[in-house]
C-alpha cells in the first residue's frame, strides 16, 4: 500500500477524530483537527495546501484554544460563580462522558451546581450559578464547532484551488 495512501488516511482520522473533540471534552478537538490538515498538507507535499493556509488554520486553532477558557469563564463569572463551582463544572463534564448525550449536557450543570452548594450558597444561587457556567460551555462548543468548519471549509478551498 502506497505511504501517501496511508498518511490520508491517517489525516483524514484525525480531523475525523477532532471534530467529534469540538463536542467531547475529553479530546483536544481543535489542535487534533489542525494535526490531521498538516498531516495531509505535507503527505501532499505542500502541493495544494501551502504554509500561508497552514499559518491561518493554526491561528484559528490558537483562537479555539483561547475560546475554551473565555467562554467557560464569562458564563461563570456572569453568574458569581466560585472556583468551586468551575472545578465542578470541569469534573461533572468528564463525569458526563460516561453518561452519554445526556450526561454530556448535564454534567457541567450537575458539577457547578455541586461546586457552588460545596461553596455554601443556596439552592437557588447554585442553580443560577450552574446554569450560567453551562451556559458558557455550550456557547464555547458552539463558536468552537463553528471555527472547526470554517477550518475543513478553508482547507478544502485551498485544496480545490
């Protein structure tokens, strides 16, 4: 089997591999995304994806890298959340990936939540306060799950052109 044929392959998982990451948190979505196109770059030899494309996908991975912490910050400090409270948010969302979709979208929640009741506040402020934080993870994903397309679009431009 041809070496090229192989590292396409190899590319095309990857990026495969980092979209499904823009939505799980347990893999680095963006930066595995990026990986697979510079892995797919230099299998073509640099022939139809040049550095100029490469340079600009690297800084929207970057930027990715960069949302994951706004986002999640914003929608918690919006609310008034504690470090316990984010520290919750972070485990409830590695907690949820046993649990399916569900536990996806509910574990950030379910883990501020926690953080902001182990922090002393109310039931009511917690919620308030774990919703919030949840609020800022899916917006994260959300502009993170935009920026992964506008990458594959870019890349296949350069590709075809």
């Amino acid at each position: 089997m041809d070496l090229q044929i192989i590292l396409y392959a190899v590319a095309a998982i990857l990026v495969l591999v980092g979209l499904a990451g823009t939505i799980l948190p347990a893999l680095p979505g963006l930066p595995l995304v990026f990986a697979g196109m510079v892995l797919g770059a230099w299998a073509g030899d640099f022939e139809y994806i040049g550095i100029p494309v490469l340079v600009v996908l690297g800084v929207l991975t970057l930027f990715s890298l960069m949302i994951d912490f706004w986002a999640t910050a914003l929608g918690a400090r919006r609310v008034g959340a504690s470090g316990k409270a984010v520290a919750g948010a972070v485990i409830g969302t590695f907690a949820g990936l046993f649990f399916g979709i569900v536990g996806l979208f509910a574990g950030p929640f379910l883990g501020a939540l926690a953080g902001e009741l182990l922090h002393g506040r109310d039931v009511g402020r917690a919620t308030r306060v774990g919703f919030g934080t949840w609020l800022g993870i899916v917006f994260g994903t959300v502009l993170k799950l935009a920026l992964a397309f506008t990458m594959v679009g870019l890349f296949v431009l350069a590709w075809i052109f």
